[in-house]
C-alpha cells in the first residue's frame, strides 16, 4: 500500500464517481480503477461497491477513509516541515541596536555571506528590551543588544565593551574643554535616557551620576539614542551616551571623553540555547572569532 493508492481512494470515496475523480487525479479511468481493486486487495475487504449506475462506499470504507484522510494530511505535514526546516537551516533572523550596526554587523555579514553566498539574512532593528522575548518566542535567531538578560535559556557573550562619553550641542560652552570633568555636568541640563527601552545603559549613567555626587538638570528624557542625539543638537541640554554615537554625528554636536575612568556599556550577542540551527552556529563562531581581536577590554 502506498500514498498514491490513499489519495486515489481519497478521490473516488468524495466524488462517487470514477470519471470525475479520475479527472482531478489527471489520470486514466482504467488505471484509477485497477488502483482501487489493488488497495481493496491490499486491505481484504470491500472498500467501494460500484455498478455501472452508481458508485457507494461500504461500512469498511468509511473508517478506512477517515484513516486514509488523516494518514494524508500527515504526511503533507510532514513534507511542509521538512521544506521549513531546510528553510531554517539557511536562513537567519539578527535583531540588533544601533551600536552593532556600526560596530559589529560590517565586520561579520561581509563574512557569512562570503561562507554561505545563498544564506538568507533577515536584519531587524529592535530595542533591546524587546530583544529577549523576541528570541524567545523565535521572532530573532540571535541579538545584538545590551544586558541586562532573564531568561537562563538566553546565552550571550560580550561581543565590545564600549566607554560612556559626553554628547554637547556645538555652542554649548563645556565644548572648549578637551575632557569633561564629571563635576562639570552638575547642575547642566541634561537628556536623560528610558530605562524602558535602553536596557544597562539608563542605570549605568544613573548609578554614575550618584556615584560621584552628580546632580544634572533633567529636562527631556527619551527613549531613543538617535533622538537622544536630535534633542541635543537642538541645545537643548547634553548628555552621556555610549562612545559609537561619534559614529553618526550629523554635525550638530560635539563628543569629549569624560575625565578619568568611564564607566562602560557592554554590547552582547545573545541566542536561544535551544536553537541549534547552522547558520546562528556559524554566525556564534564568526563573531567569537572576529571580536577576540577587536574587543575593547
């Protein structure tokens, strides 16, 4: 017995009708018929009872049909996940923040591609913290974002550790000094950051600004480095920011180092232990490999 022979009987059980059923399977009358007789004798009993007026199906053919229906659409679905997992195998989703959009992904997609020339790559901006349950449900095979990270499903590595450095509109007096004390921001206005939706990086400057007695004039917070960054070039205060922001200066503002030891924002790469799919797995070794040499420590 094999698929075709359920298909066949499939077709003749639902049109009744040998011509009709012959028609949709596009195949000859005579051969559907010496199918049928096959799987009748295959199975032992009657399936069908047929005269030259009518075709009906037997008590044993209903409950050969429901079985037949279901043994189908197993099988259909099991060729449907098939197909899907050969389209996973080569295909890979990437969430990342602004920061591996200039720091990590032209140093590593230039490379997969040239591995994997017909690997599909799916790039999402995301924020971070809607990074972790995007890679959770399966939305992201992989995220560059920044901590912190819950789930103990989630595994990551510090992909760059990145030193905070202060972000000035170009006319604000503070852009003549070459570093920035930190004392200096006390009492400046100041852009602060959305904890929301800026994971580490709002605590981080947060527990640096107490740290050291720092009280800035919190005038606008927001929940987006680049609108961070629009807020600033419009004077509207300064702010700290993580130091790959030079990288998208559109020349409204100015960057100066803080004085002494910066506080740093890890960037990370984070996946689903679970996913074991090759291209997130070349990908892992692409970025270990690459950022050995490149990581800021």
């Amino acid at each position: 017995m094999e698929l075709r022979h359920l298909r066949y009987f499939v077709a003749v059980a639902k049109e009744l009708n040998f011509t009709r059923a012959a028609a949709k399977l596009h195949t000859s009358q005579p051969s559907l018929s010496s199918q049928i007789k096959d799987l009748e004798e295959c199975v032992g009993v009657p399936l069908l009872t047929r005269n030259r007026r009518k075709v009906a199906i037997t008590a044993a053919g209903e409950l050969f049909l429901k079985e037949a229906i279901s043994i189908l659409e197993m099988a259909e679905k099991a060729k449907i996940k098939a197909r899907q997992a050969m389209l996973t195998d080569n295909s890979i989703t990437i969430g990342f923040v602004p920061s591996a959009e200039v720091n990590v992904l032209p140093e590593v997609l230039p490379l997969l591609r040239l591995e994997h020339p017909d690997m599909q790559i799916e790039l999402s901006s995301v924020v971070t913290t809607e990074q972790e349950s995007q890679i959770l449900d399966g939305q992201l095979d992989v995220g560059f974002m920044r901590n912190p990270i819950i789930s103990p499903v989630v595994e990551r590595i510090v992909v760059l550790s990145e030193p905070l450095i202060v972000m000035l509109p170009v006319s604000h007096p503070l852009v003549a000094q070459p570093v920035i004390s930190p004392f200096m921001l006390n009492g400046q206005d100041f852009i602060a950051t959305d904890p929301l939706y800026s994971g580490s990086l709002a605590p981080l400057v947060k527990n640096y600004l107490c740290s050291i007695e720092c009280q800035p004039n919190i005038v606008q917070t927001s929940n987006n480095i680049l609108v961070t960054m629009n807020l600033v070039g419009m004077g509207l205060g300064l702010s700290i920011c993580p130091g790959y922001m030079e990288k998208f200066n559109p020349g409204n503002v100015v960057f100066r180092p803080l004085q002494g030891e910066a506080p740093r924002l890890d960037l990370i790469m984070a996946w689903n232990k679970e996913n074991k799919s090759p291209a997130l797995q070349e990908l892992i070794s692409i970025v270990k490999s690459k950022f050995d040499a490149l990581r800021l420590d």
